[in-house]
C-alpha cells in the first residue's frame, strides 16, 4: 500500500507560512527605484526541496525511510552525491545565506528553475524531472498536486522576502518538475510585470525590464521546446499554432522591440537548447536568433542538468550538410566528452573563427545536492560610465542615451552577412527541408562592437561560483553551520581590487577568502581562467584553450568543477 504522510502541516509550520504570498504586481520598473545599482545579478537554478526527506534515512529511498538493506544514511543539511532531494533545512539555511550575504549585493536574480503555471491541454506526464518541487522518483510517495502547490508557494514566499521585498526583481523559469495540468499561476504573479501577465498566464513565458530602459531578462518556457514533450509538435515552419512556434513568434517580437529600444537582453530557461533536448526545428530557431540577435542578447542562461559547463550556438548548426555530424555529436557519452570534442573542432578552425557565428550558453549546476554538491553563481557586468547609479534614474542617464545613440547610429550602417545561403536551393525545395526553418531565415547583421562582443556598457565581466562546504555532510546536525564558499572566479586576481575607489569589486570583498581580500595577490587556486569579461571572443578563447591536447591541467580543473568529485554524466 502506497504511504501518504501528514507532512504539508509540518511543512507549512517549519516555514512559518500558511498561504500564498500576497499578489504585488512588479512593474517593469522596480518598486524601490532609490535602490543602488551594483553591477552584480545573482543565478540559482535546481532547488527542489523534498518535504519527506528525513535525517539518517536510507539512500536507496531517496531519503524517505529506512531500508534494511541499505547502511548509507541521509544527513541533515542533505545528501551530497546521492538522489536525495534538498532537506528543508538546506533549502532555509541557503535563503537565509542569501539574505544576510548577498542580497544586498545585487540588481536582480534569475531563477532558471521554478514555475507554475496553467495552460490546456499538455499532457506532463511525459516529462522529466525538474525544479522546485522534489523528483518524482518513490512509488510508495507518489507526488500531488497539493503538493506541488504548496512547495511552489513556500519557494515563492522565500523569494518575495529575500529579495522582492526589497526591490530586487526575480525573473523564474518553468522548470519540467513545477508543472501540473490545470494549475493556478497566480502564485508566481508578483514576478509577473503588467504588461507580460497575458503571454505569463497564456504560456508561462515573459519578459522582465531589471533596469527599465536598459536592460531586461525573457524567461522562456522551454518545456514547448523540449522533445520529451509529447504533447507539443515541434516548432515546424508550416505549423504556425504549435506552442513552440507561437513562443518564438513572441520572443522575435520582443527582441526586435528591445533592438528598437538599444535595449539589452539576458535570455533564461531551464532546459538548455541542444539538438539532445529540444526538438531539432526548435533548435534551429533557438539558434538563429541567438545569432540574428547577437547585438542585443548578453548570454544565455539555464539549469536543469545540474553540471557547471558552456557551449555555443553555432551557424553551422544551420547548415543542411552539417545534419548528420550534429545529430550524432550530441549522442556521445557524457557532456564533459561533448564539450571537449566541441572544443577540439574549435581548436582546429581558431584562425578563421567567425565571431558573428557563434553565441554562448551557460548551464550553472544546481542548489539540490543530487547528484553533486549545492551551488549559485553571481555574475558581475559593466556599468562603468554611468553618473546615475540609482536604478530608477539609470534610463535618463547622459552616457546611457549617448551610448544608445552610438550603438543605433553604427547599426544602420552594417552590412547584412548573413542569412540562408549556406543551404542548397533544391535541397530546400524537396519534402525533407522544405518546412525546415533552416531553409527559411532571412539575412542579418552582425555589431562586433556589441556588449557581447566587446567590453563595454552591460558586458558580463565574470562570476563568482559559491559552493556548499561541510566535512562529512552526513555526519551534520541541527548543532553545526554548513557555509558557501568560494568555489572559483572566472575573473583576473588583478580585478578583485579596482583602483578607482568608487567602482565597487566585482564581489564583495566579505565573500571572497581571506587570501584574496587584500590585492597585492597575482595568482590562486581560485581564479584558473582570468578572464577579462565574459564577451563571445572570450569564451571562445577559453574554449581553446581547453580544446588543445597539451591543456591537461586546465581540463583537469575544468571537470573537477563539472562533476566536484562525483560521477561523470
């Protein structure tokens, strides 16, 4: 007989909530425009918090109970390299870190991982698992709906207190473990903007302004994206209702508005777009805006698999001769082989990289110790040059709307480059192709000056990565305090003390080791890449570097923050 327990009381109870949180509708603008800007956003990803877990339970039961047969017990702060889901007690320590540590360090947040949303007729049972509820992984605690409800209000409650409530906006993903036919979204409605509650509540995808003005987030809902949705159809060209279809329509909208506007744009989600997830026309049309696009979109961020790495979109991606070597590329064992050999083949071509072609993707491992151990990341980005450093006054700033102009005055006169002539005319016209978008993109331009692609105005700089640290985890109790800390930098050492005065670091100095609080410091543990920003030719020298044979040591320290010690995927 399958077991229920009495646990939404107690869950309720443990976290002193006993409803939804209250409906304040966030604008584009943030309610608190004094707030200082900080030039830092925080990414978390993958929480899943699990009401059943329970302390010194077997392993082999996802930490729901003892099993005879199993010795290997679940810990109090969690169960690092296991499949146990986050104990609540993990879930509130990180929050509280967050607030006392990082909250007032930050612009805003992207949550690539938690959801809920309603929308008809998709059939979820098909999906895998996902994001702020626990996986559905124990025949004997088959998860609810009520449960589902409650654990996503009590996710949406922690983040209103940390972070809405003080102004800071939280932009969050629907994530393949949050969602449940004919669910109410009104409980992630206080995220929501105004003017994106209709496409919110249509399809759970929106679009967000952190900076009115300047700089803004979509959320997609990747879910219509990925292929083990069986419930949607594929994003093909001549099918203009599928949900895919119908969601890329929205953001090529919202794209061109923020290129009419020189805004620029994260773009956020919780499955990473690949040819091994999304449905192949899905990808191709992922990836040919990303590319189209290239002048206004800053990165792209996502979670779900749970392992620290990057990758880039690529136009070769596009191409029809380029079918069979994609498709088979990514069937190749674990991703740190796939990256690699992505790497490699760039290694080969790196006199004749194209940086028009390429974009970047960047998958942050997760918050739930399962399978590896818990994580954010907090990214910097430029903001130097602005005189007005209060959020509300940023859009009127001088050197803003200079720039702007600057950026809309060079666009005009770029040269389309691009666009579908690396497909063969006849091979578009046969059945195979000929509903493929691949043979349906237009021609674009390419800005080499864009904050993606050189350093200035809203570049990203760098992240710092902060990890779950307590010898024996299993051994923990309710006596001890667990503590994030740094895991690495992507940054230079020389960049953790500007020498203005007035430009704060890149990461607070409380944050950073002892060793690295005072400057003088020219190398460490901590900082293997020294990156000077984290624009597209960056990343792709990285990518180099890593896809040379003789970088044994940097591939070394590449995997070892992949897997932290675990198994390989």
């Amino acid at each position: 007989m399958k077991k229920r327990i009495p646990w939404l009381v107690g869950l309720l109870c443990g976290w002193h909530v006993l409803a939804a949180p209250p409906q304040v509708v966030l604008n584009a603008a943030p309610s608190r425009p004094d707030r200082k800007l900080h030039g830092r956003f925080l990414h978390i990803t993958d929480i899943h918090p699990d009401p059943y877990y329970a302390t010194g339970s077997s392993q082999s039961s996802q930490c729901h109970r003892t099993e005879p047969d199993d010795e290997r017990r679940a810990g109090y702060y969690g169960t690092p390299f296991s499949e146990c889901d986050s104990p609540l007690a993990l879930t509130n320590f990180t929050f509280d870190f967050l607030e006392d540590r990082w909250s007032s360090e930050i612009d805003f947040v992207i949550c690539t991982h938690a959801l809920l949303a309603s929308f008809p007729a998709l059939n979820w049972s098909t999906v895998g698992t996902g994001d702020n509820a626990r996986h559905d992984e124990d025949d004997e605690i088959p998860r609810a709906l009520d449960e589902i409800f409650a654990l996503n209000r009590i996710v949406a409650k922690k983040m209103e207190d940390v972070f809405l409530r003080k102004g800071i906006p939280v932009v969050p993903s629907l994530g393949n473990n949050d969602v449940w036919q004919y669910l109410n979204p009104s409980i992630w409605d206080a995220f929501i903007p105004a003017g994106s509650k209709s496409s919110f509540r249509e399809g759970a995808y929106y679009a967000v302004e952190v900076i009115p003005d300047a700089l803004a987030a979509i959320s997609l809902n990747t879910m219509y994206f990925y292929h083990n949705n069986k419930a949607v159809r594929g994003c093909l060209a001549g099918d203009a209702s599928d949900p895919g279809s119908l969601q890329f329509e929205w953001l090529e909208e919202q794209l061109e508005m923020f290129r009419a506007r020189q805004m620029q744009v994260w773009v956020t989600g919780h499955v990473p777009p690949s040819v091994g997830h999304f449905f192949p026309e899905c990808y191709y049309r992922y990836t040919e805006l990303s590319l189209r696009y290239q002048d206004i979109i800053l990165g792209s961020l996502f979670g779900h698999l749970n392992v620290d790495h990057f990758y880039f979109v690529e136009a070769a991606d596009l191409k029809i001769s380029q079918e069979g070597t994609l498709l088979s590329h990514n069937s190749e064992g674990t991703i740190f082989k796939t990256v690699m050999a992505d790497f490699e083949a760039l290694v080969n071509t790196s006199g004749h990289l194209n940086y028009d072609d390429y974009g970047v993707v960047n998958v942050s491992p997760a918050l739930v110790p399962n399978p590896y151990l818990p994580t954010f990341r907090v990214f910097s980005y430029n903001i130097s040059g602005l005189r007005s450093l209060t959020v509300g006054a940023v859009g009127e700033d001088e050197y803003l709307q200079m720039t702007k102009m600057d950026r809309a005055s060079r666009w005009k006169r770029l040269p389309y480059r691009h666009g579908n002539d690396g497909n063969d005319a006849r091979q578009c016209m046969s059945a195979t192709y000929r509903d493929s978008w691949r043979c349906k993109f237009h021609a674009w331009r390419s800005d080499s000056h864009a904050p993606s692609r050189q350093n200035s105005l809203w570049s990203p700089l760098g992240y710092a990565q902060m990890k779950y640290y307590m010898p024996r985890l299993e051994d923990y109790d309710s006596r001890h305090k667990p503590k994030f800390k740094l895991e690495y930098l992507t940054f230079p050492v020389s960049s953790l003390h500007p020498k203005d005065k007035l430009t704060e670091p890149p990461v607070p100095l409380r944050n950073l080791p002892k060793s690295l609080r005072k400057p003088g410091v020219k190398k460490s543990k901590f900082a293997p890449y020294e990156l000077e920003d984290l624009t597209i030719p960056s990343w792709l020298d990285l990518a180099c570097k890593l896809g040379k044979s003789g970088e044994t040591k940097l591939r070394k320290r590449f995997k070892k923050y992949m897997y932290m010690g675990g198994e390989e995927i």
